[in-house]
C-alpha cells in the first residue's frame, strides 16, 4: 500500500493530520469510540490513512488489516450486484418485486390493527417495483424503528436475527405476510428493503447471494477480506463490537475472538451482513469514482454508476420532504436518494461542505463512507459502536476533510 503525497492531489497535508488529533481528543480520549480510521483518497489515490485506538479490549492497536462489521455499507454493494443483472438483460429496475418474488404478489397496506388483533389492509394502487427496493420506497420497514404495528411485528417474530432463525427465501416469506407501511413509491422509510433485494440477486442468478458477491465483485476487485464470515485464519484480526446501553454507556456487543460472524450466518443479509476492511471498501469505491471499473476489471458501466447516483426519489424530493424513517444512515436536509446510495442535491441546506451529487451510506456500528466524483475524493471511516446515530462524527469528518482541499 503507497500513500501519496496530500499536496500532489490538492489537499494541505497540516489540515488532514489535525483531524487524527480531533477524533483521539474528542473520541478515543474521552471513551466514546474504541477506535478510528480513516482513509481518505483522491482520484483513488490514499492520501491519509490513519490508525488510533485498540482492536480489542487488553489487546493491540487496529492496523490496515482490521476487520470491521460494515453494516449498511453492505448495501450499495447488493445494488451494484442487481445492477450486474439489470446490464445482462436478466431484470429491469421497474420490474414489479413480484415477478421474482411471488411472496409479494397480493401484499396489502396496512389500514389499521395490530397488538392481538389481525391486520386491516388495503390494496396497494401500484405494485411494488425493484426501484422502490433499491431506494427505500417500497412500504416495507425496520424492527429497530419502534414506529408502528408492523415494526412490533417484525420484532415479535424476531424476523431479522441473522445468526439462528430464517433463511434469507424463509426471511422473504415472512416479511410478505406482514402489511405494508404505505403503498409503494408514496413516502422513503429506512427498512429491510435490500436484503429483500438480495433475495432477488439470488433467485435471478440462480446463485447464494454469498456467492455471486463474492464470484462477481470481491474475487475481481480484489477484495479478499470482504465475507458474510470470517475465516479462522483471519478471525485475530476481527475487531471487538460495542453498543450504547442506557444508563451504562458503551458495553459490548460480539467479541472478535468469540464472534457470531465466525460462523455463517442462516440470514444471509445483503443490507447489513458484510464484514470488511478499509482497503477492500477503498478499492469498492474507487470502483465507482471510476464509473464501474477498476485495475481494468469492469464491474458495471459508467452510465449504470451513473444512474444508480441520481436522485430517483419521486418528483425529484428529497428525504426531508418523503421521510418517514426514525432511523436512517443519512441526514435529511439536502439530500436525496438513488439506486443504493444516498445523493447530495443541495449542498446549502445540508450545511456542511460538499459538492451536488456526492453520494454515500453508513452502517449501524458507525462505519461510513462517502465518493464526490466532482471533487475525485472519496472517504472511509471505520469504527466499532451502535447506534450510528449517537454521534455526528460523520458530519465533523466531511468539514474537516473538505477543509483540506487546496
């Protein structure tokens, strides 16, 4: 690995380092991360790769080859799988969920019930399409939201543990029996939308949705430490997950010698399973800065990265205006919603700096990234804590590594 010089690629390398200095003060020091690092590239080139805190508790520090759970950064890498299938003629993106997925076919919308007593639906005007799973306006929702009958539902079912419990087509079924939140396409809620639309990859494919990952994107990209599981030999380099438990602060959530994902999961989750590195995202980024490609291996299209980074939300809105979501990797001022990703569209209201068009997502335990192909600058923050939302060190990160462009 080579870190170019920051000045070569118009950024003030004193400004970058002082940012190591505000996560260890602000962060590490005061006990509110276990650990950071930060990668920063442009025009894929890293420019500032930095590495603070323990990987695990007693043990040593985190290095280029910690492993991270990634979360909901594992979803953009699902939509590009879909994408692969879009460009092969295999499926389009208005295709209704239900050509593929018959579970889904006479789902209704909730109209009321619930707590005991059966659901009151409706039928939906319009069908759900693989755009509204791709975007997140499918009607479909999360188990953590704590919004809604349905969200109790899930939770009551514990529909979404992937460690015991369904298999991904078992997962499928389940979810279709519940109501949907509101009719496709009408409002954005942060749900369970991609991992549904991992079970279309599968059943398109007609291979595990493990497997085409790993066949189609990691092994060509080179991405070696990305899995669903960790193999042992790579199992000591699996950092250590916490969470934030009311009353006590930062407990622990799996440990990395004794983690769940050592052991395949039965739920095989294309919005939230993957377990990777800072390198391996790197080279998935610069994938997408590329439009598609990279180290002469093409993944997608440039006019498929394209698409997939415009605002697709109906009516060209944005999250503020079509959000029902308690819960989500995204801020909503400013911001609109594409094929997988996150997009900037007005970088005014989002009131941090930025460029119309940047496009980016973040997991549960705090990991983020985010790829402005206006600026050829793409980022990738990894730690170890839930909930993401408890902190706003993503939004610190972008200011201070903007503030470095020359």
């Amino acid at each position: 690995m080579t870190i170019a010089r920051a000045d070569k690629h118009g950024l003030d390398s004193g400004r970058l380092a002082r940012i190591d200095g505000f996560v260890k003060e602000r962060y590490l020091d005061s006990g509110k991360l276990p650990n950071a690092q930060l990668l920063v590239a442009r025009e894929g080139e890293i420019v500032h790769f930095s590495h603070q805190g323990q990987a695990r508790e007693g043990g040593g520090a985190i290095d280029e080859g910690s492993l991270f759970r990634i979360a909901s950064m594992t979803k953009p890498i699902t939509s590009i799988a879909f994408m692969m299938l879009v460009e092969q003629g295999k499926i389009a993106i208005d295709t209704p969920v239900h050509h593929v997925l018959p579970e889904f076919k006479d789902i209704g919308v909730y109209d009321g019930g619930g707590g005991g007593v059966p659901f009151v639906t409706r039928p939906a005007a319009q069908p759900m399409r693989m755009i509204d799973l791709l975007r997140h306006t499918s009607g479909l929702t999360y188990s953590f939201q704590n919004r809604s009958n349905i969200d109790a539902a899930m939770r009551e079912g514990k529909l979404e543990n992937w460690h015991g419990g369904l298999t991904l087509d078992e997962f499928v079924a389940a979810i279709a029996k519940l109501p949907l939140e509101f009719p496709p396409g009408e409002a954005w809620n942060y749900s369970v939308s991609t991992d549904i639309l991992g079970a279309v990859v599968q059943r398109v494919s007609g291979l595990p949705l493990d497997r085409f990952l790993a066949e189609k994107i990691f092994r060509p990209l080179g991405m070696n430490d990305t899995f669903f599981q960790v193999p042992a030999d790579k199992l000591d380099r699996l950092t250590d997950c916490y969470t934030l438990a009311p009353g006590e602060g930062r407990v622990m959530y799996d440990r990395g010698e004794s983690s769940a994902w050592a052991h395949m999961p039965r739920l095989v989750s294309g919005g939230g399973g993957l377990v990777s590195t800072a390198l391996d995202y790197h080279r998935f980024c610069t994938m997408c800065l590329n439009g598609g490609e990279l180290d002469g291996v093409r993944i997608v299209g440039r006019k498929t990265i394209e698409l997939m980074t415009m605002n697709h939300l109906p009516e060209d809105s944005d999250l503020s205006s079509m959000s029902r979501s308690m819960f989500s990797e995204a801020t909503n001022a400013g911001a609109g919603f594409g094929l997988g990703f996150a997009v900037t569209q007005n970088v005014a209201k989002s009131m941090i700096p930025g460029s119309a068009g940047e496009y980016y997502w973040g997991g549960l335990f705090s990991t983020a990234f985010f790829i402005d192909p206006v600026e050829r600058l793409h980022m990738v923050f990894m730690t170890q804590v839930s909930p993401s939302n408890a902190h706003p060190i993503r939004r610190e990160l972008k200011t201070l590594i903007y503030s470095a462009l020359t």
